[in-house]
C-alpha cells in the first residue's frame, strides 16, 4: 500500500505554475529558459530521492531508480502551449514523481520502483511528439536538425545548444526494464466536470483523420460578373462545409468529433471573386469503424459537390492515424483504484486529444487516468483543476502503479 | 459628322500596350516609371493636338483646347492593375483623344472641342479614385501625405518626387467650362459578348454596400470538445453564407451581385475549435430598393442566427454607397450613335464596376460606353477586346460627342 502527500503534490504544482508564471497559467515552449529551469528542477528532486536524473540532447528528463526488481515508467512533459495552464503536463510528471516517492517510501514496495520521465515538446512547438519519438528510437537526427519553433522560428538546435544540451546523447528505453507506461493528463473536455466525476480511466486515444480540400474556381471582377455564371471557390466550401455539418450527427458515433480549423480564400480581396479555396477538415473517433463511415460520406459528399458544380472540388488525405488502445490490465488496475478513491465516481472514456502515450503504447503495456478540467477549458492560461481533485487523482494513480508493481 | 482613324485609334492602344508589357496586357502601376512614361507620351499627343497639356501634382493629365466654344470633358485612366490588361483605362483614353482629333478635323465642329483628361490612380493603388476626386476639389494634401501603395508599400509623396511631380499643383476642373464627361470603358463581364452586342450604353453605377460579419464562440481543443457543447464560430459563419446564397437569389434584382470575398477563422489551426470569425460581404446594385431589400433580408438572416445560436454574430455596416445615375441625353446620344454604328446591337445597361465617372457625376452630366470583354475577363492580363469592337466603339464615343457638342 503507498500513501501520497497531497501537500508535496499541490506544492510541486505550485512550484512549476511559478516557473514561467502568465496569469493563472504559464508561458513555458519547449527549451525556453523556463522550459530548462523547470527540467533542472524536476532532475534535482530526482536527485533527491536518489535517482540517476539526466536530461538528454532533446531535453528529456529521465530519472532511473537505482535498484533491481519490478518497474513501471511514468511520466508526461513539462513544456506548456503558448501563453497556456499550469497542469496541461505538469499535472502527468507531477503524479509520476509522487508515485515514485510514495513507491519509495512504502515499507511493503521496496524491490519495485517507478522511474519517471518528463518528454520534451509534447505540445509541438517544434515537431510532432519529438521527445517520446526520441525515447522509443524513432526520431531521426536530421528531423531536429530541419526542425524550426512554430511561434519563434528559432531552429531547435539553436534552443538546444542555449539550454547547453549539444552534444548531449539521446537516451532510449531501456530493453525490459519497465513492465508498463502510465501517463496522467487533465481531460481538456467537460465529460467528467458535467457527470461529476472525478476520474477517466482512457480506454483508447483517439485516431486523427486529416484531409485537406480544396476548390477551384474562376477569380473574377466582383462587380462585372453576373451570379449565373461564377464559379465562386468560397461558396463551393461553405456548401460542402454545411453539408457535411447536416450529416455527420446522422452517422457519426457517439464521441466523434470533426472540425473545419482553417479555411483560406483566394485572393481574399473583398471585391474579387475567390477562384481557389481550401478547407483543413479533421475527424477523431476512437473506433476505426466509425472512421471509415465518417471518411466514405465525406468522400460521398466530396462526389456529389463535384457532381453538380460549377467547382472542382479535390479531397486529399493529409494524415489517417490508428487509435492507441490501452492495455486491459492498467485500464482495471485504475478502475480498482478509483473505486477505493472516488466509489462510484468515475468512468472509461476515450482520449480526444493526442498524448505521448500513444508513441508508448506499441513498446510497453500503456494506461492513462484523467482528471477533471473545469468548464473543460484546455490551452487556454485559465485552464485548471480544483486542488481536491487534483488530489484524488494523485492517489488513484499512485494506487494503481502500485497495484500494477506488485502484480 | 465625325470620322475617327481606326489605325490611329489601335496604334495608339498597341503603342500604349508596349509601356509596360506583361504578357499579352501590361504591368503599369500608378506613378511607376511605365504609368508616367504613358503619361508624357499622351501629353505629348495632346500638344501634337495644339493643347495645353498639363500633368498635375497627382499625375492627371490634362489637355484643354486653345479654342473657346462648347466644350465636353473626356477620358479614363492610364495606369493599370498588377499585372492586368491592355485596355482596362487605356480604352477610354485613346477614345477620348481620338474623339478630341475628330472633332478638331471635321470642318463642321469648329468652334467646339473635346478637352482629354487621364485620371490618376483610378485603380486604387494608393487610395480610392485619387484622381478624379483632386480634379473635382474633394481631395485633401493630408490623404497625399498618408497614402502608400498597397502592393509595394511605397509612400505615395516618394513616387510623386521620383515622377518630378512634386510641388507641382494640382489642377482643378474649371467652373462651368464642360457640357459634360464621357467615359469608355470595357465592359469587364460577358453580357455583351454573350449577347452578340457591340455596345453597352451605362444607364448607372451600381452601389457598393459593403459589410463585416463577425461570429464568436468559444475557442477550444478539437480533440476534447464534445460536438454538443461547441461554439464554433467558422461553423457558424458557413451556415450564414449558405443561408445568404439559399435566400438572396429569391429577391435579388436581375444584376444584383454580392460576394464574401474574405473569410477569416481564428486562431486557424487545424486542431483548434475557432473561437472567432470573420466575413467580408458586398452587395452591388444599381436600385437603391433592392439593395435596402437585400439588406433588409442580411439583417433577418443574421438575427436568426443570433437566435438559434450558438454564436453572437454581428453585422457592421462598412460603408453604404450611391448608385450613379448617368445622364439621360448622353444615354440617348450614346443609343443613337450605336444604332448608326451597330444597328440593334447595343443595350442599355447598368456598370458593376466602379469608375472616375461616378466621382464626375455630381459635378457634370456624365455618361459611360462599354464595349465587349472577350470572355467577360477582367484584371487580369489576358483581358481582350477584338480590333473591330474597338473600332466600333470609337465611331459610336466620337458620334456620341459629336452630337452633345452640337445640342
């Protein structure tokens, strides 16, 4: 049985919302100063507990137990979104931390461990899931030697070398050494705030369905070109986007979502007639069969624009992912937990949100818990999680890692 | 009776044509190198004539007749689109000059004349009809001092010092001097060429009512957010525009046009529920209780919206012209003269572009020729008109003028 310290949880939370503090959230991109000031911190209490603490040449913090016997491996990151909360990761690195010291500290454990890590650049300013990718050997040198801060336009090596990692090693999972990975997250939706529920145990992360679509038109004189015969590329995509807002809820599953980010018109001009038009449509669904339905209407739809004209419409597919699905035994081991914790007041749910536990799922047996987010507010600085909550999920996950140590 | 040159008339356009070339138009922004080379060249043309040529402190060029008489005032522009077309201002330049040499030649318009303006910058580079509204006393210095062009960033006050032009005064239309102002223009749609027409006889500009719709909602993660509880301000923005071209067709006039030729999502990216958005709509029509019908239609579609939610959407009034109405006597001088020309092939019909006639209108009795644009292009470089409707249209301009002169 382990026993967390709620105040040494909250306290490290705290500590972290201080590093890179904006509002009631934080600043904190990936290898800024206070993204480094807040990996030092984290290999410093590491150090603390006795652990080989190492930050990497892509700023991964990994901290080792020194000891034999059965471990897990947990974590999140610790890099925020721009201008965004102070638990979107922390919270994940934070329970790791407490597990491993509550692990540690528990007379019946000794002989197991829980080794923590803390990913680099989970959020993308620089890549996609770089800092897992690294640790499962599946990012390639060149990819950060190419690889550019989205906001900043600052190359990554230059970050990596002002934060004093070039020439550092990239460390990878040690062959065998873990027997499972647990992530834990804030849910970033509203599910468990509106059932008043305090824990989601992730069945599956969704699959992302990317497609960009595209329209072609004649540009001309908003003015001079009578309605019968333009061929505007803005009112081809507002149809086909209506279109497919009238029929998805008819097919779609019950947690698909689907959504139209970015639309750009060509020219823009206020008194020019967009002769080219592009929409970024994205699908998420956990089950692959959902996917598919949804993908053949968008593609049906797709048909029957270019069936009756006057625009040539052109679907592409941009990215289709697979879902993560997460392994039966930490999925029941949280459930147990939170029974303990939380009777009654939790649930299996998916992920909508991508998450470095689906680069982990395909080389260890992988869980996730969320927790709740208020009004389900995400990558926004007024993001948060009531510290009671916060609580509670910290017990049910330091519940379930040693649950899953002394299987 | 009037004779024009139809070698004249097309070796002045191709010699036009050849100040700036670009593809089969012209490249011939205001105040660059070629727009003032073109306008030396017509003052030169102008004093070949015995005119007092002037080009003004904005550029217009000016040529009045040495003679006293009735006088008419005529002409366009001579600068260009970005890379746009050969007649688009040239046209009704060239007519104008030709007309000004016909009617000095026949032996039966002495005493009369036809003064020949080029206005500058009717293509808005650097403002709105700069041009003509100096020549009518409706443009302050202040306007010069602030104006930059739009595509190259230049300060209108730097390219008026590198065109010689600064400290140069700017010439005002003279009080009572002008019966009236002709205009010739391509049409720049395909009503005339559709309709096997050779003359388009301006009954009105239309007005331009120009509006901003703005929709928010909330921005949010589009992985975590359940469809049910969204606020997607770009969904919302597609279901006005498809509500706006579902219903505006059922009470439009028969040359109503309106257009969202911008379209702007926020934060627009692929994975964010936009949390604002924005739409550029113009309405043109040349009867003022159409377009207050199609206003009155946008602000029932808007508050429906605003009604079924769930986004706030608001409409703001940009700017809400007047359509100008050409005179009746030039309409009627123009019809005569195109039944002379090209017998049951003209038609009288509104302009859905703007010109320097509209700007002339409140001052003169105005009135507009069109002649065919091949395939209705406009603003672009392949813009066209076949030699013999060019021909056409300056035998009906020069009759027209010739008529008004005698009235």
């Amino acid at each position: 049985m382990v026993t967390i310290d709620p105040e040494r949880v909250l306290g490290d939370l705290y500590h972290l919302r201080s590093i890179g503090t904006y509002e009631t959230g934080v600043h904190r991109p990936t290898l800024s100063p206070e993204d480094m000031q807040a990996r030092h911190w984290l290999a410093d209490r590491l150090r603390d507990l006795g652990y080989e603490a190492t930050i990497d040449g892509i700023a991964n913090v990994v901290g080792l137990s020194p000891g034999g016997g059965r471990k897990l491996l947990a974590g999140s990151h610790l890099e925020s979104q721009n201008h965004a909360g102070w638990l979107d990761g922390a919270l994940g690195v934070i329970y790791a931390l407490e597990a491993a010291r509550a692990v540690a500290e528990a007379p019946d454990m000794q002989g197991t461990a829980v080794d923590v890590i803390a990913f680099a650049d989970e959020e993308g300013h620089f890549g996609s899931f770089m800092g897992s990718r690294s640790y499962v050997g599946e990012l390639d040198d060149g990819e950060i030697d190419t690889a550019v801060d989205a906001t900043r336009g600052t190359p990554m090596r230059t970050m990596l070398d002002g934060a004093g990692l070039s020439g550092h090693g990239r460390l990878e999972i040690p062959a065998g050494r873990h027997a499972a990975f647990l992530e834990a997250h804030i849910e970033q939706g509203d599910w468990l705030e509106t059932n008043h529920l305090k824990a989601g145990i992730v069945t599956s992360i969704v699959a992302i369905w990317l497609y960009k679509i595209t329209f072609e038109g004649v540009q001309n004189h908003a003015g001079t070109t009578r309605m019968a015969i333009r061929k505007d590329a803005g009112v081809a995509l507002t149809r086909l986007a209506q279109a497919i807002e009238a029929r998805f809820p008819e097919i779609a599953g019950p947690r698909s979502v689907w959504t139209t980010g970015r639309i750009t018109l060509e020219p823009g001009a206020t008194s020019i007639i967009p002769g080219r038009a592009e929409m970024h449509f994205q699908l998420r669904d956990a089950e692959p069969e959902t996917l598919e339905r949804l993908e053949n209407e968008l593609v049906r739809l797709v048909a029957e624009a270019n069936g009756s004209g006057p625009c040539d419409v052109t679907l592409e597919t941009v990215s289709k992912g697979t879902p993560a699905v997460m392994a039966a035994e930490i999925q029941d081991a949280f459930e147990q937990a939170a029974e303990t914790h939380a009777p009654g007041r939790h649930t299996r749910m998916p992920s909508g949100a991508s998450h470095d536990a689906q680069v982990m799922r395909p080389h260890l047996p992988t869980g996730m818990l969320f927790v709740p987010s208020i009004g389900g507010v995400s990558h926004h600085w007024s993001e948060n999680t009531s510290d009671e909550d916060i609580v509670t999920g910290a017990r049910i996950y330091a519940s379930a890692a040693a649950t899953l140590l002394k299987t």
